[in-house]
C-alpha cells in the first residue's frame, strides 16, 4: 500500500513555543518525522512537505493546504496517511492500521483529529478542518464506503501541546524522548496526571 | 475473571469545578461508572469505593487509599482492575484488554496512569501514586512477572480534566455524552485540538 506522511515545514510544532525556539521545534518536528518513518520501515512511504525537508525517502513538495495536497494524491490505489508527529507509533500499530479491513478506515487522535488514515475508495476525500474524525466518518459513509475504526493509544496521542510531551517521554522508544531528555526535558508527578518539565526553563 | 472497578466517591472530579458544581461532579462521576459498567456487562464486576454509591452490581465499601484497597483484594485469583472514569470504553474493548496474554497487562492512559490492569501473579502488587504505568511495569519485571500493554485510546482517555470531556462528546456512546449534551456541552472546533465547552458558562 502507498504510505503518505504529510509534514508541515514552516513554523512547526507553534504551540510549543513556550518552550522551544523555532530552531529546536523545526528540528523536534524532524526528530518525531523519523521516528515515524521508522515505523514505516516495512513500507516505502512518501513524505509530502510543504516546504523542503532532508529525509532518507521520497519526498514531495507541495504548498497547498494539507487536505488538498493528500487529496491531490488520492483514488488510483489504496492509501495511508500517516501524520508525521506520532513518535509513539511503532511497527506493529502500523500492521495493525494497514491490516484492519474496511473502505476507510480512522485512527482517531487527541482533540478530534485523525492522525492516520487507510483509504481504498476512490470516491473519499479528507477535510482535515475541524472536527476532522467525525467528517471523515461521515464523508466515507456519504460516498458508500465502510468504515473502521482503530483503537490505539499509539496512533491517538500526537504531539502539539507541552501536555503531550510527557507521553514521549513515557511511552516513546526512538529519537524523540532521547532529543526531549538531551534538553533537559524530565515527567514530574504531581496530584493529577505527570508533567512534562524543561528544566532551566520552567 | 474477577473485576474490579474503584470508584471515587469522595468530591469526585475536582479538577472539572470550573465546570460543574459538586453535586454535578458526583452525577458525572457514576454517569461514568455506570458507562463501565454497561462495558463490563459480559462480566460480573465488583465496585470498590470509597464512600456508599448505588450501583446494579455488587459493591463493597473499603475508606483505604486505592492502591491499598485494591491490593488487599489481588492475589489469590487473577483479577482484572477497571477505572471508573472510562466512558470511552466499549465490550470489545474490555474483550482485548481481558485477552491479553501475560502475567501483568496495563493498559496506559494519558499522564503516566494505568487505566486497566489485568493481575495473573500472587506477588504482583499495585502502586498508583506517581508515573504509575511505568511502576507497574518495572513491578511486574521485578517479581519475575511477564507484561504486556492493551494499545488502546478508549482504555488510554480517562475524564480529569476539561479538555478531555470532548472525547466523551466525540467518541463516547452510551449515557456519558448524553448526560454532558443535556448540560450545554458541545464540541467547538478552533485552530487547533476541539474543545469542550458549556454553553451559558464559559
């Protein structure tokens, strides 16, 4: 199956800047982007950026909006598309989305997203706008097709906010919480739910 | 298996305040419980909580601390252990988590929890304070036990904190997202991650 891995170039990761500067965010956002693709080492995936990117697979550059340029690529064949900040996702929540059988098949992220996607009708197209997991619900069940879900912690916790960043540190087994610890990044507990912390800087 | 759900009856879900008054918070609190509940209705769960809740199901009163509570009750049959704040979950998900083969499963959730565990080794004990997912595991390994993690988003989200009753909203299916809509709650998208919100509150 072709493995699309869309990877916004410009300002990345903005929702993090209390803690890291453009620079470091550019390059944490490249640090999650291999680890992903080194998830999808049993596959040839095709990074579609929006703006020139070093990596060691195909990639394509396209400026439009995200749901255009992955529609722009979509109905010939079947497709995944796999977003490039899921540093949690290893190899086998990789088999277990591309092995799960339906039309179109979503792994819901944090927040109403969908972090991955598995389309094998022609007529779907995604609108990653809003609420996008509900749409994309509906858009398949619109055009006729199936649709399954999968139910992974791996594929949902994707990376935007200084929340999210502990979860790497937990469950992260590649580059990413090695790049997060060099800079001093540390989970603190406390009453509630553990805490990314940047020591020397919050 | 025996199951086991503790529930918090005490000032429940103290960091939804901003949303809910205390008496709010109680009702969402077995809204949810009741919700796992319906999950575990292929079982026979038992309800461990703090202060007296009417539930359908048996229920036994233990005012311990809950890592306290629920050790006392592991160890002489293997023992599965179900948070109450787990609205997303579904039979077949509970299925997955109760046929998972090892000795200690955990199934993670967000902030370094452990929302479900299945204990099959006498000498397993529980410790919720802290990074609590990653203590089970180094626990399990240090009395010689096999461990496995349930790759689960409707086991991984538990409802703490405001952002989180979006799920409910988008992903739950029984009584939970009913109970929030009846109350004003609504799903509002932005720039980034859907958030909740109480029409008339904030």
């Amino acid at each position: 199956m072709r493995v699309l891995v869309p990877f916004g170039a410009r300002d990345p990761k903005s929702r993090l800047s209390s803690l890291f500067s453009p620079a470091e965010r550019r390059t944490l956002a490249e640090t999650m982007l291999a680890d992903v693709l080194g998830a999808l080492s049993d596959h040839e995936p095709v990074v579609v950026a929006n703006a020139p990117v070093e990596t060691p697979v195909p990639t394509q550059i396209d400026q439009r909006p995200l749901t255009t340029a992955v529609n722009a690529r979509l109905g010939d064949e079947p497709t995944a598309v796999v977003m490039a900040d899921l540093p949690l996702v290893r190899r086998e929540t990789i088999a277990r989305l591309l092995n799960t059988d339906a039309d179109v098949v979503v792994a819901p992220g944090l927040g109403g997203g969908t972090n991955a996607l598995v389309v094998r009708d022609g007529d779907f197209e995604t609108d990653y706008h809003g609420v996008s997991v509900r749409d994309h619900r509906e858009r398949a069940r619109a055009v006729g097709a199936t649709v399954a879900t999968v139910d992974s912690y791996r594929l949902g916790v994707d990376i935007d906010e200084p929340a999210d960043l502990v979860e790497v540190l937990l469950h992260g087994e590649r580059e990413t919480p090695a790049w997060l610890r060099d800079r001093g990044g540390r989970a603190e507990t406390t009453d509630g739910r553990t805490q990314f912390r940047l020591d020397g800087r919050d």
